[in-house]
C-alpha cells in the first residue's frame, strides 16, 4: 500500500515563525517544542513527509540561495538523528511582485 503524504510548512509548523523578519541561517532557526515528536509519530505511521516553504528573502536578497541550502541540510541532518525521515523538500524563493 502507497504511503500517505503530509505537506507540512517549515515555518510555524516546523519551526519558530519570525513574522516580521526572514530565518536566514541555521543560528536563527528553532523547533517548536514539540514538533519533532509530531514529525516522528507521523513516520511511526507511515506518513511520507514533504515540507513546503515560501522563502521570498532569496529573491528579495536576504539571504543566499546557498544559506537556505545550508540551513536546510542542518534541518534534515537533526531530524535524520532523531528518526524523521523527509521525502522532499520544495521552496519557493519568488517575491509576491513575482506572481
């Protein structure tokens, strides 16, 4: 039987949301307490996880293209230690003004 899939937002569901300012580097992002063990129960059940992002602050000159790999690559490596498995990853680094 096929996995189910969950799409998940990275910031505020995966991580800290800064309202008013961009996580631009792996010193600025913080789990929410709690989101790693959601994240793990739902690999226990066999969910396939993907994570969704708007990251305008690429496009918007920031931070690089480069740092949010970076970033992420951290993300995945705690996770991946923790037991959380991520299918994928999409970002969209395009401003609103972009369409």
């Amino acid at each position: 039987m096929p996995a189910k899939t969950v799409f998940l937002d990275r910031d505020g569901v995966i991580s800290v949301f800064t309202p008013n300012d961009y996580i631009k580097n792996w010193k600025e992002f913080k789990f929410i307490p709690g989101a790693v063990e959601g994240l793990k129960i739902l690999c226990k059940n066999n969910y396939r996880l993907v994570i969704i992002s708007n990251q305008a602050g690429v496009n918007k000159g920031l931070f690089t293209k480069k740092s949010l790999d970076d970033l992420t690559k951290k993300m995945l490596d705690v996770l991946k230690k923790q037991g959380v498995e991520v299918a994928k990853i999409y970002y969209c680094p395009h401003t609103p003004e972009e369409n």
